[in-house]
C-alpha cells in the first residue's frame, strides 16, 4: 500500500459462538466485493478507475488484443482487465482457504500478489 492509499476495512464480530470440534478456525461466514487492485490510488482513484473498466470497455480491449493474435504478450493486460472484471465478486471459499493456510503456519501466503 502507498502513503496515499487510506483505506478503511469494517469487520463486525456479530456473535462469539463455542467453537465446533470439527471445524477450522477463524473461518469467514460473509463478505462482499474483492479487494481493489493493488496500487490503484485509493478510494477515490478506484471509484474512477472503476467506472472507466466498463464491461464494454474491457470487451472492446480483449478484441483488440484477440485481434492482435499476441495474447502471451499481452498476458499482464489480460490479468489486469480481468482483476477490474472480478472486483465485485466475493469468493468465501478462497478466503477460508487462505485462513486455513494462515493457521496451518504459512505465513509467506500473506505476501503473494495473487490474481483471483
């Protein structure tokens, strides 16, 4: 995150329950949107940045690089375009997944840039 980026997360602990035996813990029950991609500028930039990767905008990029016939060469394009296509999406089954890595002593997974 840069100096600039102040972003603001709100988790809220909705009730403390006696943990099951048969479950791994913390476990992530709801959520919504994915985080922003990294560097975009904050709240603000994203919020435009957001508006300017239209479906019809991105649509009309991947053609032009469908076109160009050079989709290995265009292949950290093609994530981008995609990261702003999955901004919406929640996926709580990752996220568990990666809190079960946490809890299983992979701390090196909190570092990796990974494009979902």
């Amino acid at each position: 995150m840069t100096r600039r980026d102040k972003w603001q997360h709100q988790i809220r602990v909705e009730a403390i329950l006696t943990p099951k035996s048969n479950c791994f813990y913390p476990v992530c029950i709801d959520g919504e949107r994915a985080c922003p991609p990294e560097d975009c500028g904050g709240s603000w930039e994203f919020m435009a940045q957001k508006q300017e990767y239209s479906v019809r905008y991105i649509a009309s990029w991947l053609s032009d690089i469908v076109d160009e016939g050079d989709i290995p060469g265009n292949i950290e394009e093609i994530y981008e375009l995609r990261q702003w296509l999955m901004v919406d999406h929640f996926d709580r089954q990752k996220i568990n997944q990666r809190l079960q890595q946490y809890v299983a002593g992979d701390k090196e997974m909190l570092f990796e840039q990974r494009i979902v």
